[in-house]
C-alpha cells in the first residue's frame, strides 16, 4: 500500500540580498514524480552541522536576526557586514536550499530495481537541500540503514563518519603515524576517538575547556590537551613527542592553534635531532583546516622549519580522490558501527518553524560543543 | 706545478651562547690533504644570500651589532631577544661555519680521476662552509665551469639558478600552468623572468616598489603587480585571472601577502565559475614559501574557500625528491646559460674582514633587493 505524499513540501531557504540582507524562510516547493533511478524521502531527521550552518547564516551576523513572517510562515531576516558581502558574491539574491545530509523513510521510488528496492525503507542520504519535508534524489545517493534504526540515528550518518574516516585514512595515504584533532569533543572527536581505539591509532585530542577534556578522557581518550591552561604548548609538546603525530586535522581555522601545533610539532621532533639545521627537521608536518568554528584571521609565527604544510581539507574533495570503490568500503563500515562507533548525540529536536525562531538560533547558531541540534523537517 | 697552499685557512663562524649573545669570527682551520674524491678550493667568491643570512646572524638582532677584536681578527657581537632564543636552542654554544656555495679555483685534488680532472679549474661548489679561504670537499660537489668564467660569475651557480628552475619544475609536476613570484625584482626573481620568457611561460611578478617594477618590466616581464599601489588586489587578481596562475613562491613569509595571493586567485577563478560552493572553487590553490625576508608572523583570511595549500619549500628537499638524474639535467642548463639566464648582479665585493664591519652588516643585512654583496675570502 503506497504511502500517501503531498504534492508540495516545505523546504527551508537561505537568501542574501544584494541590498546585505541574509533572509531565511519556508519555501513551498512542487514535489516531483521520482525518475526511474530516484526516490521520494520523507526527511525526518537532519543534523544542523557548522557546514549546513556556514551555507545557511552565509556570513551574515546572526546577533542581527530578527523574526517576521507569520506563524505559519516565519521570515528571519540578519545584517551581512560589509566586509563580508564580497565573498557572498557567489550566492548573491539566490534562494538556497541548506542541508547536506538527514535520514527519512521512501515514501516513492522509481522504477528501477535500485530505486524499487528502496521503498519503504528507511535511509540515511547525502545530496543537499535535505531540509525540506520530501526530498526527491538519485537512489544511488542513499544508504538503506540497518533494520530497527531509527532516522534519527540514522540521520548522520556521512558527514561526521565519513570525515573521521577520512582523516585516517588521509593519515595512512600521506604517510604519517598519528593524529591531533582540535574542537576534539565533538561529535566528530568523539567518533574519531572510538576509530582511533578500536583500530589502535594514537590521537592528540586538543579542547578548549576542562569539561571537554573529561567528555573524551571518560570515553577513554589518553592524549587530551586543554588549549586554555596555561601549560598547553608543553602538553601538546609532549603529547606530539610521545605519539609521534605529524598530521592534525582542525576544525577552528581562525586563531593561532593551527600554528601552534605546528609548532609543537616541530619541538618534538627536535628533542630527537642530533644535528642543527637552520631549516629545521626534515619530516613534514602536516595541518589540514577543515572547518572554520573561528571565521577570523589565522595567524602563525613560522618557527617549525621549511618541512610544512597547512591547507584545506573537504569530505567531498577526499572523496572524489580515494574512488568509489574505497569510499563504498568506509559507507560499509559506518552502516555496520552506526549505533556504537558513530553514535550521534544532540541537545535537541527542532521543527522548521523552531529553527526559524531567534531564541533557538542563539543557541544553535553558537556551534558550541555539546549544542547541536536535529531538524525533523516533519515535525510540526 | 702545483699552486702553494697555506696550512691554514681563515673561516668565518657563527656562534651563538646560551646566554643570548651571537659572536662572529674569524676561525683559523688546518687544511686537510683531499681524500681521493676530494678537492681544495681556493674560494674567491661566494654570495651573501638571504639563505646564508639566515645562518650567519641567527636571530639576532643586527641593531645591537657592536665591533670587537683586533683589526687583523675583528669580532661581531650582537643580543638575540630572548622571545627567539627558543627556536636557537639546536645551535646553542656551537661555532658554525657558513656560507652554502661559493666558487674558485682547485689548487689540489685527490687521487681519483674526478678528482684530478677539475686541478686547476675554475669551479662552482656548494657544501656548506664555503665563507673560507680554503675549502676541501667532494668533487661530486663542484661544477667545473665553462672557460672564460670568472669565480664571480660563477658564484651563484647553485642556489638561486636551482630555485628558479625548481619553481618551474614544481609548477609542472603539481599541474598548474602559471607562476607567481614575490620579491620578484631579487636575482632569483629576474632570472625566474629570463627562464619564463624563454620557455613561454606566464610569470606574476609580485614587488613591493615602483623602481622595481621598472626594473622587471625592463627585463620585458609581462605581469608585475605592486603590492604597494592601491589597486594592488585589482591588479593581482587581474593578472592572474588573464594568466590562469594557482602557484605562487613567496620570499617573504611573514605579513598578509601569502594570503592576498591565495585570495586573489580564487577570486580570479570565481570569475569563470557558474555556480555557487560555500566551499569555494574546487581547483587546488598554493602558495610556497622558501623564503623569510620578513620575520614576522603569517597572517590570512581564509576567504578562497576549501581548495588551498600553504607549505615550506626548501631547494634541498626539493633536489632530492626529483632524485640525481633530473638534478643533472637542471645543472646543465645553468652551466650553459650562467652567463645570461642565470647571471648574477651584485652591489659590493667585500672581504671577511670588511664583511664584519657593523656599517657593511647594516647594508647587506637588510636583504633589500639589488642589494646583495659577494664576498671574497681570498681578498685582502
């Protein structure tokens, strides 16, 4: 018996004007018959991660979000800075649908055996715009989830995993023999810490407040350095010394950490020389930015020698480089893990409508460890 | 008949103290007989590079230089500040002798036919401790240069000659089809333009003064941005959207510029991009930086989305990664080409003695460009 589906659906929608104005609000969009390979998601669980996030407050200074609009309908309208407009060039007076990822029930399916197969199932998908109450895409672009999970522990189940998953395996590509990760007490750090254990890699967790540090050594974390205590370059230092990690992956951006672990790097590798080069040690030290929790500037004091690089470093970038045959094999992986390894946690549900309200975007908007929230695009 | 040699030469070191205090002398060393693949140069011209600078100050400031000594073995002294005494810790209490290459005429060879083939010659070397009279090290090590070569001329027959043409090496290896070069107006930066013409590629030059960009536009440089004009970024971002460069070699290090490099390409590549990424082109973008002519802290905002590299390039890696047989090939054309490609221009030839003089360290110490000073050991 097919599942009843609406002929449209509520899509969130991010818009900044040309006049500097970031404008968020409820689009009612047509939903399509599905095309042989596609099928129709009922999105019921969507993760509101900071690279949802960067697409969805673009640069705009959310402290400026006002609400308007109807109940029904609620319009939040922010300031975009200045400064900030000319790198929203790109996007300028385009309505954007925001969303990398969720997870939902097929409610329709193409008539292909892929597609066919995929109906009532519950999958995780990855494709864009997945906050919206029906999402039309490729069958190829979902992950039939185990039996007895929910959306909701489903609805994570790519960005976080696959990034975690990617930093190791960067890690084994490019030569190196352990990890640092900053912002380590999120959900991403969280998941890397039980890879890490489970396949007995070394990992320097770097927070920012003591609590995070007892959040990853409760989850048996052993190298945890607190960037805000006073003796945090020595601990770092002597973390990097004992793991031998050259390759950090960070999700800050802004700031001096980046440098400073390079940096520490450096030291530690130092205590093993023997001979004095002007150019420093001849092993390479690797940072790669992969979020921008701080949008600021970053800042680095060039003391860790000519064997160095720092650079950006994007899930669907990596993706593309390791194939689809090695990318199938990590999906497996997170399929088979997805309540113990990749176990997602959130402070909270929101509806669309929620999501639109000031209140809860101080909240959300803050990006804080331990705050993020779930979208269920079908909520009420 | 064999040319007489001293039993001793004078060499100049580097020394800096644990407790803050550089001191550079003149250091009387036994000549060693040559091994068998071994040679003695009498050394008669060797480039003051920013590279050997680097070694031969330290981090001392070169403000506090004070005169000491007798005139016959005059003494430098100046303070290192304590904030960069940690990056000297692996120099500490360490006489070192400087100077990465240099040229003159082999007085004595050992036994092996090699050896005995460049008696006599005129050659180029590099090794390291070439700011001395006297200089035994490999013949592997020497490039016997063309008849009619003066040690002068083939003073620099190395490091910057190498550099240039590992740029352009670098460029094809990593798939990009353009260059840009800061400190453009430097010796490097002119033959980088001569090999660029030559080989019909498409050069940025980046200076910092108007007279220098008279002097590459002289030299028939296409491109030259001045990073002191006002419409500098316009400029930049012009020139490398009409050249298609995404690889930059930075001299300078510390500032914004390695940053305003980055961004202007992305935005020289947005400008043929048709639809919006949040994480920015997806073509890789990279700045090396192989030089410090500015000290100073590194600072960027990241506004050229996900796709970006920064990193340290040392020529040293950089041979030994290409392996013997493409550095052969690099050498050969620089033996064929010293005279015109690979020319250097100098503003002094100094001896050691007045190369420790306070007033002489106060001009080739500020690294300027067309500033640049050959020293001569064997001089009086």
């Amino acid at each position: 018996m097919p599942i009843e589906i609406p002929r449209t659906a509520l899509q969130l929608r991010s818009l900044i004007k040309r006049s500097g104005e970031l404008e968020l609000s409820l689009f009612e969009e047509a939903i399509p018959p599905p095309k042989p390979d596609e099928v129709i998601v009922r999105v019921e669980a969507a993760p509101m991660n900071p690279s949802d996030l960067g697409l969805l407050f673009g640069a705009a200074d959310m402290k400026t979000a006002k609400a308007g609009g109807t109940p029904e309908r609620p319009v939040i309208t922010a300031t975009v800075p200045d400064a900030a407009m000319k790198a929203m060039a790109g996007r300028l007076d385009q309505s954007m649908p925001v969303g990398n990822e969720g997870a939902g029930v097929v409610v329709a399916a193409g008539a292909s055996p892929t597609a066919q197969a995929q109906l009532g199932k519950t999958v995780a998908a990855i494709g864009g715009a997945m906050y919206t109450q029906y999402r039309c895409l490729p069958a190829a672009q979902c992950m039939p989830l185990p039996e007895g999970t929910t959306p909701a522990e489903g609805a994570s189940a790519f960005v976080n995993p696959l990034t975690a998953l990617g930093m190791v395996e960067t890690m084994k590509r490019e030569g190196h023999k352990a990890l640092v990760h900053t912002a380590a007490a999120s959900n991403l750090g969280q998941m890397l810490n039980r890879i890490c254990l489970a396949d007995g890699i070394e990992l320097v967790n770097i927070v920012r407040r003591k609590e995070q540090a007892d959040i990853l050594r409760a989850i048996g974390a052993k190298h945890v350095c607190d960037a805000s205590a006073p003796a945090f370059m020595e601990d770092l230092t002597e973390a990097l010394a004992v793991t031998g990690a050259t390759l950090a992956f960070d999700a800050i951006g802004g700031g001096k950490l980046a440098g400073q672990i390079l940096n520490a790097m450096e030291a530690a590798l130092l205590r093993k020389s023997t001979e004095y080069s002007r150019y420093g040690t001849t092993t390479h030290k690797q940072v790669y930015i992969y979020g921008g929790l701080d949008r600021g500037p970053t800042e680095f004091t060039r003391g860790f020698g000519m064997s160095w690089g720092m650079g950006g470093w994007l899930l669907f970038s990596f993706l593309q480089k390791i194939g689809p045959e090695q990318a199938a094999k990590l999906k497996a992986r997170v399929a088979a893990e997805l309540k113990t390894t990749f176990a997602s946690h959130y402070t909270r549900e929101v509806s669309m409508r929620e999501a639109l309200k000031p209140e809860e975007i101080a909240v959300y908007g803050r990006q804080a460890t331990g705050e993020k929230y779930l979208l269920n695009p079908n909520r009420a």
